[in-house]
C-alpha cells in the first residue's frame, strides 16, 4: 500500500505519492487560485490525487491506504475541519468530507507547519530527539510544537502559531491585527520592509545601488548579499535581523525548553552561517545560560517545504 501526501499552500497544491520511508516517488502541483469557492478548490485537489496516482499506474481507492492533507491553517484533526485561515478565508471547511465525495479512501488533515515538524522530527535534523520544535519563517512565521514524538495541538487546534507572540508593545502592525508581533520582525516581509526604508534613507547605501534605486526590487536577500560586501547599512539591517530572529526563539526556548529548535522555510536560502550566529545570540541571552548543563540546539530543518507532503502521510489515521 502507498500513502498520498498533499500540501495544501497559498498558492500552489502539490501531491504526492510516498513510501514507508518517506521518499516521494511522484509528485504534481497546481495553482490553488485561491480566491475561488472552497468547493471548486477542494474538487481540483481531489482530481489532482487522482491524475498523480493513475500516473503512476496505481488506483486511488484500491491501492492507496490514506490521503494526508497539510493545510494553510488550523485544522480540527478529527473531523476534518479548517476552522480558520486568516489567509484563505475560510471558517470552519470541511475538507475531508468535500474530498471523500471524489475519492473512497481515509482523509486525514493536520496544519502545514505540523506536518513539517513531523517529517523532520522522523527522517530530518531533529529525528532522535523527543521534545522538538519547528519555526517556518518566511513571509509569515509559523510553527509545529513536537512532544514525546507526537504533534502538541492545544486546546482546539492552535498552538504553535509562535509568529504571533508580541515582542514589542504597540510595535508594528501584524497581519493578524495586532502590533508588535514577532513575524513584524523576524518574517522575511519584515527585514524587506526595513532594508526598503534603509536604502531610501541611505542612497549611498550598496543596496540601493543593487535595486536600482526601485524599492519593489527590494527581496529579503539583498541585505545579506550587500552586507557580505561590506555595506554598513545592510550590516546594520541583518544584525538587527538575527537578534529579532533571536529574540523568539529564546522566549520559545525559556518558555518550553526543548530539545532542538529547527528553523526552515523560506530564509533557510540564507545559508547555515545565519542559522549559527542566531544560534550563539540564543544560547548567551536564555535565562540561566550558564546553569544549565545541556542546552537547546538551534539547527537549521534538513528538509524543504515538499516534506508537508511527507509530513502529511505520517500522520496518524
Ligand atoms: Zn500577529
């Protein structure tokens, strides 16, 4: 029997088929297109499984155990359910039931960033440890929280939403209403937003040379690269990164204390050497530093974003 893994994003949905090792052995996407109604999503994601399996010769009602969906949003594991995404819109969808109406095998659904922590926590960085935490930071932060090898869920579904802890008070607008939000800091939108307002601040500044002076070509990489060459001003910028990035993850850390915390998602294109100097802020700055005998690994995740897909046929069902 085989597993089939879906990740269900923003932008795309990909599934795929997964061995009992967790190697993906074919995969396809889509656009999500996701302003569209929930029940016209929810149809091209079933005939998506369908196509990927029957490409692979296989039937999906006879020859796959479960399809595992990882979702972009909290998700009630028992029924189904999305019971909220602030990014899709949706409340309370319930997107077991719509696909069991094309397919006639078990579905299980779980939050995306759930399924990341799984997947690592059985085949990637943080496999061999038993109290383990993912951190995604990309254009939003989010998170898994690992206990005793199994997903934490909280009281109805949403822990782990760490992007959300405030860190300043009355600090910059978050996308989820509040001020002052760790992913106002530490997300990959919030270094653009700063390095943007840095160069135009600064046009003798390397990075407004690298953007042409058009702050839309503002990425979240250009502070690293002009910084690498020696521009103050982005030095300053990626400082000021790393300790933001740092100073969640030491209240991640001071709160949990977990065996390993593992960083993935988009900024893991900046390479081990951030990951390392975060790691250093963290490990001088948690509280009792110097008491504690055995300290939280910062590491950075070993799998991409496909290991939703992975993550996902993992679950239990
Ligand atoms: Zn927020």
């Amino acid at each position: 029997m085989y597993r089939l893994g879906v990740n269900f994003d923003l932008t795309y949905i990909t599934a795929g088929i997964v061995d009992i090792e967790g190697n993906i052995l074919i995969k396809e996407s889509i656009p999500t297109l996701k302003y569209r109604k929930f029940e016209e999503i929810i149809k091209d994601m079933a005939n998506l499984c369908i196509r990927v399996v029957n490409k692979y010769g296989l039937n999906i009602d006879n020859d796959i155990e479960f399809v595992g969906i990882g979702c972009y949003g909290s998700v009630d594991t028992n029924t189904g359910i999305m019971i909220y995404s602030s990014y899709f819109g949706f409340k309370n969808a319930p997107i077991a039931d719509e696909m069991r109406k094309y397919i006639n095998v078990p579905v299980v659904c779980e939050n995306d960033a759930n399924c990341y922590a799984l997947a690592e926590n059985k085949i990637g960085v943080t496999k061999g440890f038993k109290n383990t935490i993912i951190v995604t930071i990309g254009t939003a932060i989010s998170g898994g929280i690992i206990i005793d090898n199994k997903i934490y869920h909280g009281l109805d579904f949403g822990a782990g939403e760490f992007g959300h802890h405030v860190i300043v008070f009355k600090g910059e607008n978050c996308e989820c209403g509040r001020n002052g939000c760790w992913a106002a800091y530490a997300s990959t939108n919030a270094i653009v937003r700063d390095a943007r307002i840095m160069s135009i601040r600064h046009p003798e500044s390397l990075m407004f040379k690298m953007i042409n002076g058009d702050v839309r070509l503002m990425s979240f990489k250009i502070p690293f690269e002009a910084a690498a060459k020696g521009d103050v001003y982005a030095e300053n910028i990626v400082e000021d990164y790393k300790k933001y990035v740092a100073v969640g993850l030491i209240n991640i850390v001071n709160t949990l204390q977990p065996e390993a915390i593992a960083i993935g998602g988009k900024i893991r294109k900046i390479g081990p050497e951030f990951v390392k100097d975060v790691s250093k802020i963290v490990s001088e700055k948690t509280f009792g530093q110097y008491e504690y005998e055995n300290k939280t690994k910062i590491l950075m995740c070993s799998l991409d974003y496909d290991s939703v897909i992975i993550g996902a046929t993992m679950l239990e069902h």
